[in-house]
C-alpha cells in the first residue's frame, strides 16, 4: 500500500468516525428531548442538521477520489465501499433524529398519554445499538456486529406493539389522536435507526471478513430463538 493511499484511508477513517459521532450526539438530544420533554434540545438538533449533510457529501467526495486516483482492491476496496454506505446509513440517521426532534417538540407542549408503553426499553436498545454500532466500526469487531444484528426484532416487536396499544387508544379516546400520532411517528423513526444500525454493524462483517450477511438469520446470535 502507498503511503499516500494510507493517508487517504486514514483522512476518511478520521471523517467518518467524525461523522457517527455528530450523528450520535444528535440522536441522544433527539432522545431526552423526547422522554424527558425538553424543547430547547430538540431545537439544537434541528439546527445542526447542516453539518451532518456537509460531511456527508465531504465523505463521499474523499471516497471517490481514492477510487479514481489509487484504484484499491481487496481489504482497501471493501473498506471504501463500507465507509460509503455507512456514510449514507449516518446521514439517514441524521435526518431521522431531526423528525423525532419535531416530534417532541409538540409532544412536550402535550398533555402526555397515559398509556402503558415499552418506549424507554425501546429508547435504550435503540440508543445501545447505535453505540455499538459506532464502536463495532471504530474497532473493526465483527462479534460486537453481529450481536448488534440479533437486537433489532426486539425493537420491531416494541414498536408493533406501540402501535397497537395507541391504535386503541384513538380509538377510544379521539381527543388523544394528534399526540398518538406523533408518538407513533417518533417511534417509527426510532425503529429506523435501529434498522441503520443494523446496516452499519453488516457493513462492518463486510469490511472485516468479505461476507455479505444481510438477510442471512443463521449469522445472528440468537435471532433464529
């Protein structure tokens, strides 16, 4: 490997860890802006959506020059093509964490209803998969990966059943339907970014060990139970 080839590597490596930070710190404020129904937070998010988008296309722009100027192949190559999709899953992320933002900005200026729901399971599997997503990539840990992989029916059967349970309550309640719906739509971006998550820590298999794993339940443990 060229030294200026490592030094490209290196830059993108820098940026895209750079990258799931932002994106992580924004989630976390979309979070507690959330659950604990902080209003100020959810606008520090949405005012931060910028430089997530301007790094993004940063990135993008470094990977293609490495393809065109030192044509990688092998491990180099893969790494490339990870770093491309990971960069696109972070920025998605990005753009989710402005929605819930939105979301608990009305819902904090919200009576709250009073129903029994798994979101603070939820919130922390969700917050959970993602920083091990961020670490799986940082440390090139393929186990830490997978086991990321194996969560995310959890956090669908959450959501599912969030649904159900503030379907219900519409219906009984129609007064309750426009903060139902905005407690839906949270929780459906929330399962987003453990569906990104899922895309990130695959992307790492990928990375390390050349194996396209997704669709593949026999490669998560536990997932198949």
């Amino acid at each position: 490997m060229s030294k200026h080839l490592l030094r490209d590597l290196e830059n993108v490596k820098k940026k895209i860890l750079g990258m799931g930070a932002m994106v992580e710190e924004a989630t976390n404020k979309a979070i507690t802006a959330l659950v604990d129904r902080r209003p100020e937070l959810a606008q520090e998010v949405m005012a931060g959506d910028d430089k997530i988008d301007e790094l993004e296309v940063a990135i993008e722009e470094e990977c293609l020059k490495i393809l065109a100027l030192h044509q990688p192949v092998a491990t180099d190559l893969r790494f490339i093509i990870a770093v491309m999709k990971v960069n696109n899953d972070l920025e998605r992320m990005g753009d989710l964490a402005i929605n819930i933002a939105e979301r608990s900005a009305y819902l904090s200026t919200h009576e709250p209803i009073e129903v029994p729901l798994e979101f603070d399971r939820m919130v922390e599997t969700v917050r959970c998969m993602l920083r091990d997503s961020l670490d799986a990539l940082v440390n090139l840990d393929t186990a830490l990966a997978r086991k990321i992989c194996a969560q995310d029916d959890a956090v669908d059967a959450i959501n599912s059943e969030m649904f159900r349970v503030l379907q219900d309550v519409m219906y009984q309640e129609p007064k309750t339907i426009k903060r139902a719906v905005h407690t839906l739509s949270a929780s459906r971006h929330l399962e987003r970014i453990a569906d990104l998550a899922t895309n990130i820590a695959e992307d790492v298999v990928f990375m390390v060990e050349g194996e396209v794993i997704r669709h593949h339940l026999e490669d998560y443990p536990g997932a198949a139970d």
